[in-house]
C-alpha cells in the first residue's frame, strides 16, 4: 500500500505511511468522499438565516495529523506534478485564493488514495480530472 501511494509525484514515505496509520481500510467507505470527510477535509459551509454568510471552511472533524501530513505535499504537487497543476491552474482562473487551492489540492489527494487504496493499483495520472 504504502509504495503505491509513493506513485503519485509528491508524496513521501512519511505521508503514505501517515495515511495509512491513520485512515482506517478503505473498505469501511463506500465513497472517496466519505474517506476524504474521515480526514476532515470537507467542505463546511456557514449559514445563519438569510442574512449572515460567511465563506466556507473546511470541517475540521477529522485527523489533524493527515491534514498535516498532506500539506507540503500538496505544495509540492502543485509545483512539480502536472496532473495537479492544471487543477491548481483551474482554480486559479475562477479567482481563488492559494490557501483555498491548496486545501481543494489536499481533497484532491485523499480522493487519489482512496482510488489507490481501493484498487490496490499505482497512480494512473490519465484518470484524474
């Protein structure tokens, strides 16, 4: 498990391991969401009435360690993976903020390892979108 999560460009031993020491078996979720929300990295969004919006948040339910586990290499993936980049570009173009594509990047990998994890194959850039 833990050399096919090193497959994908960016992420290290010390992350897969803190992944899969972490997360509990992938078959215990039935959808990448729920694997990605185990790791509080959903998004949370605030409503009070009709009159107060504040943006959303990421919920922070979930394991602290994995979401600072996945950090850098979510930084790293964004400058050296091209899978990730035209996602990063993505969401630049719509007028977000870095900190908020970095996180949409973190999802983005717990959605990976969960494909990974589920399939018990190496990453396949073709499939991300």
């Amino acid at each position: 498990m833990i050399e096919n999560l090193k497959t994908v460009k960016g992420v290290g031993h010390l992350t897969a391991i803190a992944v899969i020491a972490e997360m509990p078996l992938v078959d215990n979720f039935d959808h990448a969401r729920k694997f990605t929300a185990f790791a509080g990295l959903n998004p949370q969004h605030y409503r009070s009435g009709s009159s107060v919006s504040k943006k959303s948040r990421i919920c922070k339910i979930g394991s602290e360690r994995i979401r600072k586990a996945l950090y850098m290499p979510a930084i790293v993936a964004k400058n050296h993976n091209s899978h990730f980049q035209k996602f990063y570009q993505r969401l630049e173009s719509k007028g977000k903020c870095p900190m908020v594509i970095i996180v949409a990047l973190m999802r983005k990998l717990m959605h990976v390892f969960f494909g990974i994890l589920k399939n018990n194959q190496p990453f396949n850039g073709g499939l991300v979108k």
